[in-house]
C-alpha cells in the first residue's frame, strides 16, 4: 500500500511539471519552456509503456516476478524455517521451496545450512519408490541387527546364526537406512558392495535375509518360560518358514507332547489313508498322540534320520526302506505315511531301492520299497528332545535319553513299543524277540510297564543284544500293530 501511494505522489508530481512548463512557454514564449515540455511528455510515455510491458512479462523459472521492488521485507520466524526443513526432507528442491514462500533460494539455502540440514548446492534427496516389506519388519530394522540376533536366539529353536547370515542382516539394515535418507539402488549397491539385484530384490519386498524374515515371524508372540518357536516346514534352503508352533526345549511331562500335537494340523491325504486302515475321521482326530508316539518309534527303529544340525536351521526327514521280500511292507510304510500325515507334514512313496551292499551280494537279490517325507524342524526337534540324542549321535549306535515316556499313558507306550517290535522284531513259535542294541535295558522298562514281566535280555558274546517276551504276552498287547496285518503280526497270531 506504502509502494501505491508513493507512485501516485511520482506521478502527481510528474503531471505538475508538465503544466507549469506548458505555461511559462506560452506567458514567455521561451523556447527552453518548449523543450522542458517535450522532455515531460517524453517520459510519461515511456513510463506508460514501460508499466504495460511490465503486466505481459512472462514468469521467471523462480516463480515469481524478476521485479525484486515488489517484495516485501519480512521477518523468518522459527516455524517458517521448521517448515522449510520439512519440506525439503520431503524431496523438494531449495528452489521449489523458495518458489513456493516468495523468498530468494540463497535465504532458504542459508537458514537450512543453520539448522544443520546436509545438503548441497545443486543437490536434493530423491523421493525413492516405497519399500515393499510389511511395516513390521521396518519397525524391527530400526532396533538394529544385534537385537534382531538376540531375539531369534532368544525365541526359535534349533536356528544357526551363521556369519553369512548375520552379514546379510546387517547389510539390509543399513539399506533400509540409505532408503530412508533418500539413497537410491546404485549408491546403496556401492557403499555396502552388494550386487544391486540383490538391493533391488530387498527394497521390492521379493527377498529378504533368512534372519529378518525369522525376527518378523516370531516378534512380539508370546512364549512361555523353557519354550521356543519352530516352523513346521522350511523351503529354499531354510530362507522360507511356514507354520510357526511352540515346542518345550526338554519334555518334562506328557502334557508338553499334547501341547506340541494340537498345534499342527492333519493333511488331507492323512484321512485317504486311514481309510484303508479302517480308522474314521473322528478316530484320527481322537489318536493323533498315539500316531505321535508311533512315529517317534519308527525313528528309533529302522527309519533313516537325514539331516540335523544344517546351516539357518536344524531339520531332518526320514527315509523309510523296507524290503519286497515281504509285500506286507507295503502297507507298513503307507501307514507311517499317515502318522506323519496327521501330524502335518508330507510323506511318500519314491523310487525303489535297488539292492546293494550285502544284499547284493546276496543269493537272492531283492529291492526295497521306500518312503521320503518333507524336510522338517519337528522332525529335528523329535530327534534331538524326543529321543533325546545328540546330532553327532544315531540310534545304532549311542542310548536315547526319553525317560519321560514311561510316565505316558498306556496306549501311548503301546505305540511305541508296536513300531519298534514292525521295525527289528521277530517271532519265534514261543518268544518275539527285538534287536534293541544299544538300547535293549530301556525296551525291557518299557516292556514291563505295559505288564510284560517275562521281558528280559538275550546276551550275545557279552553285551546285551535283544529283547525278549513270551508269544503269549506280546499277542496280548499286540506287540505289532493291529492296522497293516504285516507278516509279523500274521505270524504271532497263528503261533499265540
């Protein structure tokens, strides 16, 4: 309002001027009156024309008028300033600010310099693309990788924090640090010199380090005192988890197994078949512990443990051989498949096993059927705290360590007892006998807590190498299951 004002007084003035020279050339005739005269017309037009080109001035690149006599003086407060800094966090450049609030780029330059603000002339952060990982992960990115490390060690059984492992996460915690400051693939590949492919892959959420999916599975969940999480199925080398379920780092009681049962899930196919067995859907869902205990027995038995202590984490399957020679294996091994199937993971028939070794050399040649389940931490974890053995150690050779099954309920021992006699028993016409070195004085406690007082040790050149029960007992309990009708079953029941 100040600026109008003053141009009306000019302009005032200027028409003054040209009145009072108008006069004294007609009062005097005077010919410098005349020139005075042109002079005032002269510059009014070309103020008049300087004012209209003026209004048809195209913009400048700033935003505002090249006119700096138009700006106004004005004072930056503190919020002016916050402002700015936000805004140029956001990815909008020194100029676009200074567009925006009127103001010249070396004034919103200079107070960001003040405040702190990294920058550089000709520079801005770049709005990078979103991260495509949940919200979740980014929330524990931002704890940093040692605590990211001491929570999986803390909550997930059998996990291996490899080198590799702990250099991979901590590499993605950095990127998702570079990505927040506006760092983009190229400069984040350089400075942590990792392949951007791999970069590329992390901010689009399509792979992430085994560690971080690990930590984003099991954070904030809850877990007991002496208990820890495990995935029921792991792909990709361990770099994919699926199915979570809390498991007891030793068993104390009947009721942690129970615990550990009810959290997975039957397959369909567990129910296919039963069928053949005669076992309904509700029998099923009432004997899953007893088809637990049946499976845990076959481990002990002549199913192969592959696998253990493996790199990202411990897991194992089992491979089930059994010999032609007897087409009752058949169905011996397609009813272990439905005792892994019921406890939610998958179990089948592969390609025959062709002889080898001494059977071989034997006088008849003969193949072997044989199953091949899924790769898994349960299996692991029935290995190491159910039968109690180390992964250095095997059941041919070293003594299990599962006290905790004599304290089971009957039926539950039962099963055990039965895949242990349809892996390495053998009926004679008055004894079943089981080949249970090195572990022939815990079969015997076993047997006898189901009421076999007969069961004793068959000595062979000085150590303990079979266990031993009347026909009459082992036909009672029955000592091989009652499901398949195997050969030995058979057997027992013509000489009982």
């Amino acid at each position: 309002m100040r600026r109008n004002r003053f141009g009306r007084e000019l302009e005032s003035g200027r028409v003054a001027c040209s009145v009072l020279a108008a006069v004294i050339c007609v009062a005097n005739a005077d010919v410098n009156g005349y020139h005075l005269l042109q002079l005032a017309t002269s510059i009014k037009v070309r103020e008049m024309t300087s004012n209209s080109e003026e209004d048809h001035r195209p913009a400048s690149d700033w935003g505002h008028s090249e006119d700096t006599t138009k700006r106004r003086p004005y004072w930056y407060r503190p919020e002016d300033r916050s402002r700015w800094e936000a805004s140029y966090r956001q990815g909008n450049s020194i100029v676009q600010i200074a567009a925006a609030e009127q103001v010249s780029w070396e004034t919103v330059s200079k107070w960001l310099h003040r405040l702190g603000v990294e920058i550089k002339l000709g520079r801005r952060p770049v709005q990078q693309p979103p991260l495509g990982i949940p919200p979740r992960l980014v929330a524990l990115v931002g704890m940093g990788h040692s605590k990211i490390l001491r929570l999986v060690r803390e909550q997930v059984w059998g996990i291996d924090t490899t080198p590799k492992g702990i250099e991979q996460l901590r590499n993605f915690c950095q990127f998702v640090h570079l990505h927040g400051k506006g760092v983009g693939v190229k400069a984040v590949a350089k400075t942590l010199g990792v392949h951007r492919s791999t970069i590329l892959k992390w901010r689009q959420g399509i792979n992430q380090p085994y560690l971080a999916k690990v930590a984003s599975s099991v954070f904030g969940k809850s877990l007991s005192p002496g208990w820890k999480l495990l995935p029921l199925r792991i792909t990709s080398g361990g770099n994919e988890q699926k199915d979570w379920i809390r498991v007891p780092e030793s068993i104390h009681g009947y009721n942690d197994i129970l615990s550990v049962i009810r959290q997975t899930k039957p397959l369909e196919q567990t129910y296919d078949r039963a069928a053949k067995f005669g076992l309904s859907h509700h029998r099923i869902q009432r004997m899953r512990h007893e088809l637990f205990a049946y499976l845990i027995g076959m481990m002990l038995g002549d199913s192969g443990k592959l696998g253990g202590k493996e790199q990202r984490f411990s897991s194992m399957h089992l491979d089930l051989q059994l010999t032609k020679k007897k087409p009752s294996n058949y169905k011996l091994g397609d009813f272990v498949c439905t005792t892994a199937n019921s406890l939610g993971f998958a179990m089948n028939r592969i390609r025959d096993k062709q002889p080898s070794g001494a059977t071989r050399t034997s006088r008849v040649p003969t193949p072997a059927y044989r199953w091949m389940s899924e790769r898994s931490p349960l299996l692991a974890w029935m290995f190491s705290v159910g039968l109690g053995l180390k992964w250095n150690e095997t059941t041919t050779l070293n003594t299990v360590r599962m006290d905790w099954i004599l304290e089971t309920p009957y039926n539950f021992r039962k099963r055990f007892i039965q895949a242990v006699a349809d892996s390495d028993g053998t009926v004679r016409p008055y004894s079943v006998e089981i080949v249970s070195v090195p572990n022939t004085e815990f079969i015997i406690r076993l047997l006898r807590s189901l009421g076999m007082t007969s069961a004793h040790a068959r000595t062979e050149n000085g150590k303990p190498l079979r266990s031993v029960v009347t026909i009459k007992e082992a036909a009672k309990l029955p000592i091989f299951n009652e499901f398949t009708h195997g050969y030995r079953y058979q057997k027992l029941q013509k000489y009982a």
